[in-house]
C-alpha cells in the first residue's frame, strides 16, 4: 500500500525534525518552515495530511489553514498546538481542520491520529475519483444518440442542465429516462451534491409519503426513531422521481407543496422542513389521460412539466441501433470479463429488422444474453433468442439491410430496389416498356428516364 504524502509545516526546526522522525515509517513527509512555503508545495504537488502550526511569523495557522481549504478541500489539515492554544485549535477545526496534537507530541496519538487523517483523504479521493467516472460516463458525448430526434433532446438536456429548471421526462418503458436524469444532474452546478432516485411505482402507497419526506418518532406503529426522508437526503442536490404517474392524490399534494414553497412537514410532524432540491420526475403513462380519469392533480402537472423531454421508442430512431449494439458490446465485455465479440452480418439483420418493445432496456439484456451464452467471439443468429430470429422471417430486403448496417447511403438502396423492380417489370413484361410502365403504376416516359439513369437497356435483357 502506497505510504501517504505529509506535509509539515512549523517555524521550528526541532519539531520539524521529531514529526520527521515519528513519521519515518508510515509516511512520506515534507518538511517546511513557513505557510507561505507550505501553499507553494501544495500549488506543485497533491498531499493526504498537512501538520501545520498555529503560530508562526509572517502568515499565520488560521489564515494558512483557510488557504489551503480552498486550494485542496480533500486535503486533511492537522493542526499544531501548544496546551495554551487548544482553544485557537477547536476554532481551527470549526474552519475546516479535521483534528488537532498538542506539544509535547505523544507519539502514539500523533501516528494514529496522522492515521485517521490519511484514511479520510484517501476515502475522499476515492469518492471524488467515482464521481468524475460517474460525470464521464453520463456526459453528453456518451449518450449514444445520432438520429435527429435524439440530437433534439440532447439539445434540450445541454440547455435545461444548468438550470434549477423542473423536468419532466417521457416515454415508453426501457427508452432511457433514468440515464437522461442523471445526465441532467452530472451536468449541472449540482453534480457534486446528491442524487436521490425513487421509484414510486416500487413503494407501496402507505409508505411512500413517509419515503419522500420521513417520519418523526411515534408518528406511527414501528416509527421508533425519527427518520429523514429521501428530500432531506437530496438537499442541495436533485431527486428523480421515476414513474410519478403511480403516485397516490395525498402524496401528489406533499410533492406540489414542496415544488410550490420549498418546504414539507415529516409524517407526524408540526414544523416545516425546508430544502433546496432540483426536482426531476419521469413517466410511461399518458398523464393527460390521468388527469382527465382523476388520477393525477393538474396543478401538479403543471409544476412538473416545466420543461418536457419525449425520449421516442428504439423503433422510430433505428438510425442509432448500430452504435447502441456496438456500445453494449464494449459496455458487456468490459462488465463481464468476457473477451470483446461481434455479430455476424446475419445477427446484425436480426437485430436492426426487431421491433424492439422493450427498447434500450431490451437491447442491452439481449446483447449481455448472447455474449454470456455463445461459445464464439463473432455471434450468429442462433445466438439470439428465438423470439427475435422468428420474428423478421428473413424479409427484409438486401438494400435495407445494407443501409442499416451502413455500409451504402439511402440514395444507393433506393437506386439499387428501382433498378430490380424495372428490369423484374420489363421481364414480365417481355421487354415491352409501356407494358412494363403499366406493371409499375408510372408512365412510358418516366420509366425510360429511370432506365437511362440506372443504365438499363431492352437490348442488355433481350440478349441475357
């Protein structure tokens, strides 16, 4: 295990010098004799722990201490005090230090306090190591999302993300409403703060208002202790709330309260509770029709549909299948351990003719399904579930297929199925071409422009 990195900082050499040797063993340590000295290390190089004096000439412990919060915040400030100033050093400590030692040192305190202090910094690094994978992974280039009716929505997720603005997203099952939450949230001032998820439709009615907003003691049966809700939680963050739609009348009201004055009352509660959350809600039901049936309060809805996101199903932006299939590959193998594979031209068919109900969601299942199953690194169809193999029978036509793999443009599959059904028409039709402009619903005229452009002549089918 990698030793922690100290820096220590006081104006006398001697201290200097025993810290050293306390640390010998455990850490790297730095050694510096002024603040100022201190905050020109710290501007070069990263350090876990920072032992630094109260008092010094020139800058002082406090003013330091303040300094090198700003400059690193993950960084742990140990302050260094002498029996009279444990007072300054309880002030140190209210101003962002995380623990103080007195002089004369006692070793043993000294090393498990450094100790704690170097856990701290290292579970903070870790967290915020996480955090940048997590804003990495939900950041707007990651969201696979060429077609033209993704490329709206992601326009519109850049421009609401900064916002406190509250977002309503829809869509069917699958089509990825959590992942545009959260892309919304890691993008935006609030991405270093929490981010609450609950699903509505999971909870049952009788639990879900004391879920949101907690419970005092006694508010009811088994409420033994006081419990904070999921608001509370997200304060200064944002809360998704997925599936809103199944939210029962009473708790609509606590939520349009909250939207409305930024504040709530626990179950059993007397005082409001005031918090300052991003609220974004998502549902696959028409809410329209769940207000006209009594199900949903329209002065709710109003207060969540501020800005409205339609994520469309898989089925109407086919044009990003091939990148969505090549992202769960990576995403799967990467997962799973499993050694990179592929599909065979065959499977990908498959794939891009499936309408897939499930969505996104499906997708994924049925690509993790086919990875862990098949013996090969290239799939075939008879890797895929045979609902999907069943469902296309093959007719698909070689152009489409083509088009969809990307391997030819629109304008070529579109030359390419005009040019088989003219010269399947003038076959039928022995090669007479208003016959043949008859077959094809057009006139003698428009055909023969067809045939000039595509290069046919009665003369090359004549002879073959």
């Amino acid at each position: 295990m990698e030793k922690p990195k100290v820096l220590v900082v006081d104006d006398e050499l001697s201290v200097r010098e025993s810290i050293r040797m306390i640390l010998k063993e455990r850490a790297v340590a730095v050694l510096t004799g002024s603040a100022e000295n201190a905050l020109e290390h710290l501007a070069k190089d990263r350090f876990d722990v920072v032992l630094l004096d109260i008092l010094m000439p020139g800058m002082d412990g406090l003013e330091a201490l303040e300094r090198i919060k700003a400059m690193a915040p993950n960084t742990q400030v140990i302050m260094v005090t002498a029996t009279k100033t444990v007072k300054t050093a309880v002030t140190a400590m209210k101003l962002g230090a995380c623990d103080y030692v007195t002089k004369p040192f006692d070793v043993d305190e000294m090393q498990l306090t450094i100790d704690r202090a170097a856990q701290t910094a290292a579970l903070m690094q870790e967290v915020e190591s996480l955090r940048d994978e997590i804003g990495r992974r939900y950041s707007f280039d990651n969201i696979i999302g060429r077609s033209q009716r993704m490329q709206a929505v992601l326009k519109t997720v850049s421009m609401v993300a900064p916002l406190k603005t509250t977002v309503l997203i829809t869509g069917e099952s699958g089509t990825g409403k959590e992942v545009i939450a959260k892309a919304i949230h890691f993008n935006s001032p609030r991405a270093n703060k929490p981010l609450v998820t609950i699903n509505c439709a999971a909870i049952p009615d009788n639990l879900l208002e004391s879920e949101l907003f907690g419970h005092e003691r006694g508010a009811f049966t088994d409420a033994y202790t006081k419990k904070l809700g999921q608001f509370e939680h997200a304060n200064r963050g944002t809360i998704f709330l997925d599936e809103v739609g199944e939210m029962n009348p009473a708790t609509q009201a606590k939520i349009l309260r909250v939207l409305e004055e930024g504040a709530f009352i626990r179950v059993g509660g007397a005082h409001p509770i005031t918090v300052d959350v991003r609220v974004i809600a998502a549902t696959n039901r028409d809410l329209d029709v769940a207000i006209r049936d009594g199900r949903f309060r329209s002065d709710l809805y109003y207060r969540l549909n501020v800005v409205s996101i339609h994520l469309p199903p898989v089925r109407e932006r086919r044009d990003d299948l091939p990148a969505l299939i090549k992202h769960f590959l990576a995403l799967k193998a990467k997962e799973t351990g499993l050694p990179a594979k592929t599909f065979t031209n065959d499977a990908l068919d498959l794939l891009m003719q499936y309408a897939w109900p499930g969505n996104v969601r499906e997708l994924e299942n049925v690509i993790e399904r086919a990875m862990v199953l098949s013996h090969e690194t290239t799939m075939a169809p008879e890797d895929l579930p045979q609902y999907i193999t069943t469902s296309s029978n093959g007719k698909a036509h070689p152009a489409q297929r083509s088009v969809l793999r990307g391997e030819i443009h629109l304008a070529e599959a579109v030359d390419e199925f005009e040019e088989e059904l003219i010269r399947a028409a003038l076959v039928q039709a022995e090669y007479n071409q208003t016959r043949a402009a008859e077959i094809l619903g057009t006139t003698r005229r428009i055909l023969k422009y067809k045939m000039d452009k595509l290069g046919i002549t009665v003369e090359e089918k004549a002879a073959s």
